[in-house]
C-alpha cells in the first residue's frame, strides 16, 4: 500500500515544472539586493563599529538589568541592579556624544 501512495506521489510531481520555483528564488534574491543597495549606510571604521557594539551590548545589558529589577523581591539584589543601571546608563550618555560626532563627521 506505501509504494502505491509513494508512486502516485512520484507521477504527481513529475508533470510539474520545476522552473517556476527557482525564478521565484531569484526574484526574491534581486529584490533584497536592491533594497540592501538603497538602505546601504556608509562605510563605518573600525572604531566607529566598536563603538556601535560598545552601545548596543550597553544597550542590551542596560535591557537585562531592567528586567531583572522588575522581578526581583530582593532589596539587597534591588539595590544592587539600580546601582548597575546608573552605571551603565552614565556609560550610554558617554558613548552618546561620541556617536552623534561621528555621525555628524560623515
């Protein structure tokens, strides 16, 4: 009965054109080409990207701790993780002003 099934299968699919979807691939392939060409941002250098990692992982400790301070019932550990946002928050606004120099540089 499994080979039935899997032959009718077989012939099923050997009447069907196979082109239509390897054109669809490549139509989707160019389109995100061209979009990535328009959005293209200028070339960065590498202190420029350092920077950028610098803040975006500020950014994503700075999201952690936040979250760790809204479920935490510990005012010890609470106490601790406001003092950690401050310091990541005064790490930010330093990085702030470098990146808008930068950006303005451009």
């Amino acid at each position: 009965m499994h080979s039935r099934a899997f032959a009718a299968q077989r012939a099923y699919n050997e009447g069907m054109a196979r082109g239509w979807e390897s054109k669809s691939v490549e139509a989707q392939i160019e389109s995100a080409a061209s979009k990535e060409t328009k959005t293209r941002e200028p070339e960065l250098t590498p202190e420029q990207m350092q920077t950028l990692r610098d803040k975006e992982n500020l950014e994503l400790s700075r999201t952690r701790v936040m979250r760790e301070l809204a479920s935490s019932t510990s005012v010890r550990y609470q106490d601790i993780l406001r003092k950690a946002l401050a310091d990541l928050e005064t790490k930010l606004a330093q990085l702030e002003p470098a990146t808008r120099a930068k950006a303005a540089a451009l």
